[in-house]
C-alpha cells in the first residue's frame, strides 16, 4: 500500500510539472459533470426497461439500487423470453380474445397487466384508439377509465366510466367506477349507494366492499352497516370466494367494526380512579392497521414513564393491566418514583380510530407517533381525537394535508403546546401558529422497562429491514414489519415488543436498520446502532439523524424531565386545566427556544454576480417594447426543437396580433425556422457556464434566467409539446394583480405545494442536513399548505422579475438544493401567483376540459409520437 501511495505521488509530481494545472472548482466541475452523465445513463437504460419516460437527474453517481432495478427488470424480460412469456401488451389482448373473451373484457385484462408492469403509454394509446371507433368505444372508454383511476385521476375516471352504459360499467370495471366515484363526488356516491342498497343489484362481495368503505369514511355508519351485511351474504357463495380470497380477513376484520357510532361515553370508573389511555393501532380498514412492531415500542416507551411511578395500581381488562403490572416490576432502579399514589383505569386507544371507540370524561392520553393511517387509505383521517381524551402531545409527526383541517389546527392548538418528534413538525406547527417544541422521540426512553443486563453477549452484528447496504452471508435480515401483528392482540403485540428487544439486547451489540423505532429503541438499550434508511433526507429526521452519544442521552433525559411533572400532577388527580397549565409551563422555555429557531433563518446570499457573468456570456437582442405585438417564450430541449414551427404555427393561426418567439435554448437554430406571423428571436445560451451555476439541467437554468435573457416586460411561456386553439392576446393582457406570473392549478394528482418541495428535498440523500435545513426554510417561508401549479404555460411579468432581481435570489437556492425550475418557482413563490384559467394548458391524459384553448400533451404520448395522441387538439397540431 505504501509503496502503492508512493507511486501515485510521484506520477501527480510529474503531471503537476507537465500539465495545466486544474483548480479545485474545475476538478468539482468535471466530476459533477461525469457522475450527471452516469446517472442519466443509468436513468436513461431502466426507464427504457420499464417502458417509462425519463426523469431528469441529479449530479451525482446513481445508487447501487438503481442498477439492481435494471439488472432485475432485465433478468425478468430474460426469463419470460426463454420460456415464451411476452411482456403485457397486444399478445394478452389476442391471447384473451381467442379464448373468447368479449372485446372489454380482453382489453381490461390487458390494460391492468400493463398498468402492473408500469407501462402507461401503451394502454393509454390503445384506450385512445379503441374510443375513435364507434365499434369499440365502451372498450376503450373502460380503460381509459382504468388507466386513469390508477392514475388517481378520479375525475377523468369518473367521466370515462359515465359514457358507458352502466350494466357493463359495472360488469367490468366496478371497483374502480366506484371507487373514482367516491372520491370526485362523495355526496353522490352515498346517493347511489344508498339506492343500490335499495334495489340490491347483482354485484360481487368484492363491489359491495368497495361500496361499504366508502360509506363507512363517509360517516354513513348505519348504510355503511348495510352494505357490510351484503358484503357476508354476497361472500357465503363459494365461487366469490374463489373469486377474492382476502374477503375472509376483511369480514372477519369488518365484524369489530359493526355498529360503529362515533363519540360515545362510557361511565367514569370506579371510585376516584384516573382513566388513562394506552395507544395501540387498529383502525376499521384493515390494510391500514400498523403492521410495524416498531409502533408497539413507541406504545412500550410511553409507559415506562407511566409505571416507573410505582405505588400506582392498575384496574381495566385483565390481560392488559397484567402486562403494565409486568413493566412496573421491571423499571431500572435509579428511574422509579415513590411521590404518587393513585389507582388507574387503563384503557386502550386506538390513534388512528379513536371516535369510534367510547371513553369516560377526562380520560389522559400520552398522544404520539407519526399520523399518517387514512381511514381505508381514503385521505380522511380520524382527527381530532374522541372529545372525552385529554391528549399530552409528545413525539408528534404530521405532513399530510388532508389530516391538518381547520378543525384539526385548532384543536392542537387547543391542546398545545405540541412536542413534535422532529424539527420540521415544529416548523409546520410554528407557520400555522400552533405553540410547538422539538422533544425528539420517545422510544429513545425505553430502556426505563430494560435494566441492565449482568453480562453482555459476545460481539455480534443484527441486521433488520436493511435495504442500502448488503446482508453479510449466514445474518439473517430481522423483519419488523409483518402481517401477524394485525392478527394478534393489543397485548400479545406488546409482549411481541418487549421479546423482540430482549432478543437484540441478549444476542447482538451492533445493529445495522433502516428503521427509526429500531434504531433509537436499540441505541436506548445499549446497543451500537447504525442507522441507515432508505431515505437519509426523509421529512421525519430532522433532529434525530445519527445522533451523537451525548445528543441522545439529553434527548432522553429531557423527555423524562418533561413528562415527570405532568403524568404527577395527572395521577394526583388534579383538572384538566391544571394539569395542561403545568403541562405548558414545564415545555415553555422549549417552545421559546424553537420558535426564536424558526425565526432566525437567514436568506441564502444574492448570486447577482453569478447572473452578471452568466448573461455576459450570451448574445443578445436589444428590444424595445411593442405593443403590437404578443410575446411568447419557450426553451425546448433538444428532441423539442424540431416541433417548434408546429406549436408556433397553432399558435399564429389562432392569435389576433402577430407573435414574437423567443426561444431560449443552447443548441443552434434551424436554418429553416420560419413560421408565418412569428417573428423569431433566438437566444442561444451554449456559452453560459452550465457547470457553475450548480443547476441540475440546461433547461431549468434558461427558465431561472428568462427575465434576464428575454428583453422584453411581458411574456407568455410555452411548451413545445401543445396546440394552441385560443388567442395568446387575451392570455397575454391576463390581469395578474400584485403578483409576478400566473399559472394554473396543478393538472397532477398530487395537488400539494409542499409535496412538490418536500419531493426536491428527498432528493438530497446524500447530503441530509442540507435536506432538513430546506424543510426548514420551507416552512418559514409558506404557511403549510397552498396549492400546487403547474409551470409549463405560464404568465411572466418579466420586468417585475427582473425588478425583484429573481434570478440572483433563485439560483443560489437551485445550486444549494438542488431544485429544478417547478421545484424552484414553488419556493420562492409559494401561494402568490394569479390563477390561470385550466383551459389555457390542459392536459388530456389528466382531465377533459370544455374546449382547451391551449392542448398539453404533458405525458409520456407526445403529439409527434406514433402512437394515437389523445384529445381533439391532435388535428390542430397536425393541421399546423
């Protein structure tokens, strides 16, 4: 090795007297430059295997899971060549069809193969074609309906499903009929159901499931009842068996939930008891009840500050009150507690169901954990919690949108101050002015139930649910995820907890995870941990990531002095109002701290040079205003450039003042681009430093820059991939207000804002503290949540951007977080943006809007492609 060493410093010697020598930032350059042509490379060869289209990369060498993926997907298309399987497409059709499958039938039993091998072009474009022909329309309606329910595009589902008459919409796509139902018009899906109910028509027990969640989330809980009863009868026929072999599991499941009413009391308890609650994890959807043991040691974690309070007797179901007694008897001697004396009422409480269940007035509640169990997976969320439950928010983690209502933000601000598990919770609550502190995790407090153990085992490594790095040969990989754990009870489950850290603390010293809840509960008992998870710049680590040995015991330490004086002045029997005033007074001096943090964010220095030195380097028009003209911009890519006299030409036919294009763009411009009524500007940036401005792609870099490149006050920006049918001049006069563009509500499924930034910040696995400080930025910088948009045709007040120097203030944020140009126009915009009109950029493969006045072809089908292009505009851009 050494001389190994020595070799290469005199080869560097050598080199250093003969050639140029390199800067570090050049080096840097170059590095960034190969490892981005590697990951597109990468990208580019299993988006081919998958049937997808790419998506742009970061610059950084692709993960090792990547070329698994392709190495994978390859050795499958392999295996299914050399035993003359084909891949899901027309052969399934033809295969179907000559059994003598009917014409929808066959096309649905394609399409869902196709959809399962994540190929969406193919049936998207047989759907399209199979609905120009009168002969095959209720076929091609089915899939597209198909197609876009998988999608989650409810809307456009429910519409396709609507043109087909119902005896085979229902025949032949039910659940997904009923399910887009539910979700684009819940208030007409009650009506139906409430009339199928009626009329009890010939549907399987799987449809009539479908029917029964939906209503049940619905808050028709006595319909929801009904359509469960048609659910057992429709069952008993062994042929729906056969036909759905989960439907045992879900009646069975089904059977706890029967009869539900929400928000019942149940008595006080005996005597002068204190009715306490233990959070266990069911809820009535059963493929939404935690499977994850993990769950049951933050529930173990709770009550090891409970029972480490040792003249407290316990009362309630008996198995239950034997396993609290059991960890009373094991709490480590230095942790227990003599001052109170009281006998409890334990109660367990389902946190994700809990008004389903009854409890006594003033019934206490450690409350924690992330909350993320939709009822169903159906986006509502049961939230806030039964009225009789006073909760002590700890170790709380909540993003989703859906579950911070009105009612829900009051409700925890009526119950503040919140102690969040991680800092960007903290942000999120602060933004929305809800009091909220850091108080990191409780499962770094479990060891209060694990004393020390008198001999430690001998060096040994435990594997559990590790994903990033390889499994040593001879290790087992420990799954703490499992579907028992639904199928057991509360305390069986706890036990299960209890044995599964015996197991690691008695047998193993290190333990490699990608799991918070083993990561932390084995670091709180002793062990050496290392965390690796599947994603190091998940929303839900900030605060907790690979923590230092002195950081986790003052995490822990803190928790139990905080937690101390409120469970004392709770089993004391003290009033609610009491109890939440020492509650609020012990966690004071924390939520000063974080909310002093939340304030003091600094904002990332000006790249007002960078932008000088980049637009120096191009060569552009001196312009002076024309108002009688329309400015359009666009910034094709490189496959785009030859399609842009047929986005132009639509647009020049149907604008009423002439146009002026400016395409920004590094390639050269066509010899022969001219289109009649466009005066073209070319703005060639080949010359800007692409690799010093740290932006992730050429085309995201000309976007940031527009208002710099493009010399006029006002423009329309288009994309290439679109047919222009309405006049630019009245989208080019839109009103925009005090804001700086405009731009429509998101066409995507996903309608979150900050779901589109939290999705740039996962990118960044490999930096994770730069990660969760743009979590942190994020949320000083919006209240959660706003609507997302889209950023293809947009409105720009360009001089107004320039004014705001928008260039100098976004670079420097899409170098540091790596944002590409939608991520970065979220960031910095946020909610403040005119709304554009959905029919100024519609996109057919996600909506079916009253005559578009600009089609966007904004999917993988491009209106150049071979395949049938979906939508009426097809002709318009043809016809160009």
């Amino acid at each position: 090795m050494l001389m190994y060493m020595s070799r290469m410093r005199r080869i560097r010697r050598i080199a250093a007297r003969s050639l140029p020598i390199a800067t570090k930032d050049q080096v840097r350059q170059i590095a960034q430059r190969e490892s981005l042509r590697w990951a597109e490379a990468y990208e580019g060869l299993l988006a081919a295997v998958e049937g997808r289209p790419t998506v742009a990369m970061q610059a950084r060498l692709p993960k090792a899971s990547q070329a698994d993926r392709v190495r994978k997907s390859v050795a499958k298309l392999k295996v299914q060549a050399s035993s003359g399987q084909k891949t899901p497409g027309a052969e399934d059709l033809v295969r179907s069809l000559r059994r003598g499958a009917s014409i929808e039938e066959a096309v649905l039993d394609a399409t869902r193969e196709m959809l399962k091998a994540k190929r969406q072009a193919m049936p998207q474009s047989m759907a399209d074609g199979l609905r120009r022909n009168e002969n095959t329309r209720v076929a091609g309606d089915l899939a597209a309906g198909v197609i876009a329910h998988h999608r989650r595009y409810y809307r456009l589902a429910r519409q396709y499903f609507n043109e087909v008459p119902a005896p085979q919409c229902y025949k032949y796509a039910p659940v997904e009929a009923i399910d887009s139902l539910f979700w684009a018009d819940r208030a007409e899906g009650v009506k139906r159901a409430r009339k199928w109910l009626d009329d009890v028509p010939d549907f399987d027990a799987r449809t009539w499931f479908e029917i029964y969640r939906h209503l049940f989330v619905a808050d028709e809980l006595k319909l929801a009842d009904v359509a469960f009863a048609r659910v057992k009868a429709v069952y008993e026929d062994p042929a729906q068996q056969a036909k759905w072999a989960a439907g045992a599991d879900e009646i069975a499941w089904g059977e706890r939930w029967a009869g539900s009413e929400r928000d019942r009391t149940s008595s006080a308890p005996e005597g002068a008891r204190v009715s306490f609650g233990v959070v266990d994890y069911t809820q009535p959807g059963r493929a939404r009840a935690s499977q994850n043991i993990g769950d049951q040691i933050q529930t173990l974690a709770s009550l090891g500050h409970v029972v480490r309070h040792q003249n407290l007797r316990f009362h309630g179901e008996p198995d239950v009150v034997a396993f609290v007694t059991a960890m009373q008897e094991r709490v480590r001697p230095e942790l227990r507690r003599e001052k109170v004396s009281a006998d409890v009422e334990l109660v367990t409480v389902d946190r994700d169901s809990s008004t389903y269940q009854s409890f006594a007035p003033d019934t206490w509640l450690l409350e924690f954990g992330w909350h993320m169990h939709a009822l169903f997976g159906l986006d509502t969320y049961d939230f806030p919690l039964h009225p009789n439950l006073n909760p002590i928010f700890v170790s709380f983690h909540c993003n989703k949108r859906e579950l911070l209502t009105p009612d829900a933000i009051d409700y925890l601000r009526a119950h503040g101050p919140i102690g969040c598990r991680d800092w960007t919770t903290v942000d999120l609550l602060l933004s929305l002015d809800v009091p909220a502190f850091f108080s990191g995790c409780l499962t770094t407090t479990v060891n209060t139930v694990f004393p020390d153990l008198e001999r430690k085992p001998e060096p040994a490594t435990a594997y559990v649910d590790v994903s990033r790095t390889p499994v040593p040969k001879g290790h087992e990989n420990i799954k703490q995820s499992y579907g028992a754990i639904k199928k057991r009870s509360f305390t069986e489950n706890m036990w299960d907890a209890v044995n599964l850290l015996e197991r690691y603390r008695r047998n193993y010293t290190n333990v490699v995870t990608t799991r918070l809840h083993c990561y932390l509960p084995t670091t709180s008992i002793g062990l050496k941990a290392a965390f690796e998870p599947k994603n190091n710049a998940d929303v839900r680590f900030a605060g907790l990531f690979r923590l230092s040995e002195q950081e986790f015991d003052d995490m822990r330490a803190r928790m139990r002095d905080r937690l101390e004086p409120v469970l004392t002045a709770i089993f004391e029997g003290k009033d609610r109002e009491s109890v939440y005033d020492v509650w609020s007074r012990t966690v004071a001096p924390e939520v000063e701290i974080a909310r002093a943090r939340h304030e003091d964010v600094d904002a990332l220095p000006s790249a007002e040079p960078l932008v000088r030195k980049l637009f120096d380097s191009v060569a552009t028009v001196d312009q002076s205003e024309d108002e009688s003209v329309c400015d359009v911009v666009l910034t094709p890519t490189t496959k785009e450039i030859p399609h842009l006299a047929k986005v132009l030409g639509t647009a020049s036919r149907s604008t009423s003042r002439p146009l002026r294009a400016w395409i920004v763009s590094p390639e050269s411009m066509p010899e022969q681009l001219e289109v009649d009524g466009v005066a073209i500007e070319w703005v060639d940036t080949s010359a800007m430093d692409f690799a010093a401005s740290g932006v992730l792609d050429r085309r995201s870099l000309d976007r940031a820059l527009i208002s710099e490149l493009v010399p006029v006050d006002r423009a329309v920006l288009l994309p290439v991939d679109a047919a222009v049918a309405g006049d630019l001049t009245e989208l080019y006069e839109l009103d925009l207000g005090d804001s700086r563009l405009a731009a429509r509500s998101t066409s995507k499924a996903d309608d979150s804002g900050f779901g589109v930034l939290y999705g740039a910040a996962r990118r960044l696995d490999a930096t994770p503290e730069v990660a969760y400080e743009f979590y942190r930025r994020i949320h000083r910088a919006h209240e959660f949540d706003f609507e997302a948009f889209d950023t293809d045709v947009l409105v720009l007040d360009l001089k107004g951007l320039r004014e705001d120097h928008y260039a100098a203030r976004v670079l420097p944020a899409m170098k540091l977080y790596r944002l590409d140009d939608r991520d970065a126009l979220h960031y910095l915009n946020g909610p403040k943006r005119a709304e554009l009109d959905a029919v100024w950029a519609s996109v057919p493969t996600r909506e079916r809007a009253a005559d578009p006045k600009i089609w966007h072809w904004a999917d993988t089908t491009k209106p150049w492609s071979s395949d049938v292009v979906p939508g009426d505009g097809a002709a318009l851009w043809e016809s160009a």
